[in-house]
C-alpha cells in the first residue's frame, strides 16, 4: 500500500508542478528575478514533500498554492504599477564607469573583485581598459558599454553613408487597432482594412500584431495561432 501511495502523491506532485508552471508562465534561468528564483527554490522543494508526504498530502499541495498564487500576483502588480518594479525587482547598479570601479555598488550587488571581472571575461572583455561602462542588472546578468574604440565598426567609421532607419510603428496589437498610431503614421482604418484584405484578412481580429514599417511603406501582420 506505502508503494502505491507513494506512487499517487507522486503523480500528484508533479501535475501540480505543472499547472503551477502554465500559470505562472515561463521564464529562462538567466532572466528571474530575485522573488521568481526564491519561489522556484522553494516550490521545487515543496513539490518533494508533496511527493513524499503519505500522510497529509494536501498541505504542501495548499502551500504550493500559495506561491504560486503570490508569483502571479506580483508579476501583475509590476505590469500594472511600473514604480512598483525597483522595491520588488530591485534596480541596475553601476559597477564602474570612466575608468573608475564603484566599490559600494560592488557590495551592493553581493560580488567581489574577482566575481566582477569572471562577468567581464564571460562577456569577453579581458582587460578592463576596454570597458566605459559596466551594469549589473536586477536579474543577475552584466551589461557592458566597450569604449568607442573597442566598438563594432560602423558605416561612419568607414565614411559610408547609411541611409536612416525608422522604427516599425504597431497599428494592431491583440486584435485591437491602435488609433493613435494610424493618426501619427497619417493613416486611418479605411487604409488598415484595404491593407488586410490585401493580404488575405477579413477583420483586425485575425492578427496578433501587426507593425507598418515607415522605410519600406510595408504592413507586416502576424495573425493569431
């Protein structure tokens, strides 16, 4: 019977693992945050007890709820109150700038010396020298600005002329239609939907995003799975 048991609170562990997962969507290891590693720790280690607990199966599985619960509610609270983001998610620190290496943000940021330029190696600077500015974001990863003669080249640097690029304009997101977007492109709907049924759409409804691209007078639309 212990077999058995341990067999269906097993089973029960990791389907509960899983609908917590869909619901809390999926985020590379690289890219959590601070509460989103504690919570995958500590839902990780709750799923075990719930795979092992023969007696009262459903407390962890009550707890899992809980954090799961939490994760998702504070991932809607950073989406719905921006200024909420630095005291949940925390903010980028300068690690050194100009030359010069910030000490106090070094400590802030829990690394020492040695952590730092392991970070720099990995994003393959070996010499500080190369580095104007250096940022250690809140999920863990470093940003490097090289200075302008560790830089890619670029058309200017060999006196070529590049011709200008505008940024793609949304004009339909989520089905919807983004009014202000066609005004400042200086289209209206008539021309959305004359461009939809050009490419086979009958409704905005149909597209997932669509984007007009200024440079080459093109609507691209991504319509929906």
């Amino acid at each position: 019977m212990d077999i058995i048991k341990v067999i269906l609170t097993s089973l029960l562990s990791v389907a509960a693992l899983f609908i917590i997962t869909k619901i809390m969507g999926h985020k590379q290891v690289a890219q959590l945050d601070f509460f989103d590693y504690v919570s995958g720790i500590t839902i990780g280690s709750i799923g075990a007890e719930l795979a092992t607990n023969l007696e009262e199966p459903w407390k962890p599985l009550i707890a899992l709820g809980i954090y799961g619960g939490v994760s998702v509610i504070l991932s809607l609270l950073t989406h719905k109150f921006p200024k909420t983001r630095k005291y949940i998610n925390g903010t980028p620190t300068i690690l050194m700038n100009e030359g010069k290496i910030y000490r106090k943000n070094l400590k802030k940021a829990k690394l020492d010396l040695s952590e730092f330029m392991l970070l720099c190696r990995e994003q393959g600077y070996f010499d500080l020298d190369e580095i104007q500015t250096a940022i250690f974001e809140h999920n863990g990863k470093l940003s490097i600005l090289p200075k302008a003669a560790n830089r890619p080249t670029t058309p200017e640097d060999l006196k070529i002329t590049a011709k200008a690029t505008r940024i793609g304009v949304e004009v339909i997101m989520d089905g919807r239609v983004m009014g202000e977007n066609l005004s400042r492109i200086g289209r209206d709907v008539n021309w959305l939907i004359k461009q939809l049924k050009m490419q086979g759409h009958k409704d905005a409804k149909e597209i997932f995003l669509g984007i007009y691209r200024p440079d080459e007078d093109k609507l691209t639309l991504y319509p929906n799975d």
